[in-house]
C-alpha cells in the first residue's frame, strides 16, 4: 500500500476548508495516517521547498506556507501518491480539470489550497520531514 504526504497550506486552513478537504479525501477511500495541524518552521520550509530555491518565488512562496497554520497529513492507499495529486488538479487552477480542489476552491497558483508529494522519493522525504514514525497509525 503506498503512502503520500499531504497538505492544506494556510490559505485553505484560513478558510475554513480543512473539513472539505478531509470528506474529499475520505470519500475517495484514502485511510489518514497521520493528522496534525501546526505551523511549519521557517528551515522546515526550505527544506520541503529545496526544490525552489532558485526560483524567483521562492521568498514569497516560504512566507506563505510559514504565514500561519497548516495541515499536514500521512495518506494511504492505492497509487496514493498520484491520486492524490489528480484530485488536487494543476498547480495553477485556472488549468485545474472541474471536480479536482484546486478548480473547486482556488483562484490563484501562489495561494492553491493544497500540497502534495509528487513522487515516491519526495512522499518518503517529506513524510519524514513532517512526521516521526510514531505520530503514523
Ligand atoms: P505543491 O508542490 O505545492 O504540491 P505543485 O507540485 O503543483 O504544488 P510546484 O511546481 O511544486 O507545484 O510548485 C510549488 C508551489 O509553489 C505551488 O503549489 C505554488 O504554490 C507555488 N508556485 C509554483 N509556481 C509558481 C509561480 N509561477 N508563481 C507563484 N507561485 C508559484
Ligand atoms: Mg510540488
């Protein structure tokens, strides 16, 4: 069974989306693992970001996602990495398919309400990066 990591950035805990986000979720059949809403350090955001680091938005996009609190969460099931990922829906939702969370409830690429990994390597780097083996059920 593979796992992913997942998350509501701040804009969708702002808003009051997390419960939305968390039906979707379990409706598709995906078993929660782990759930914790925090707010992410300004070196766990570097970190989880690296990838970035040279991009022109970087500085903006590590202030978000440090700018208030997030929920992180460890999922499981089936090709969850890439299902997750389709439920989501591209990065920009003005790209994002009807129906993903992105199209449904996202305006802009800065701000798009969720995260999630994007291959097995990243999903086993980030779930470590969020998430001690003991805080996954
Ligand atoms: P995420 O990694 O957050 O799940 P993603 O994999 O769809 O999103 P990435 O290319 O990894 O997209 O970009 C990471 C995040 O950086 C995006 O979700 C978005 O918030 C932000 N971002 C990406 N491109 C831009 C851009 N051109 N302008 C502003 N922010 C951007
Ligand atoms: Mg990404």
């Amino acid at each position: 069974m593979e796992r992913t990591f997942a998350m509501i950035k701040p804009d969708g805990v702002r808003r009051g989306l997390t419960p939305e986000i968390l039906t979707r979720i379990q409706r598709k059949g995906y078993r929660v693992v782990g759930l914790k809403q925090m707010m992410i350090s300004h070196e766990t955001a570097e970190s989880h970001y690296a990838e970035h680091k040279d991009r022109p938005f970087f500085g903006e996009l590590v202030s978000f996602i440090t700018g208030g609190p997030v929920v992180a969460m460890a999922l499981e099931g089936e090709n969850a990495i890439l299902g997750w990922r389709g439920m989501m829906g591209a990065t920009n939702p003005a790209n994002a398919a009807p129906g993903t969370v992105r199209a449904d409830l996202a305006t802009t690429t800065g701000e798009n309400v969720t995260h999630g990994s994007d291959s097995s390597d990243s999903a086993e780097r980030e779930l470590k990066l969020f998430f001690s083996e003991d805080e996954l059920l």
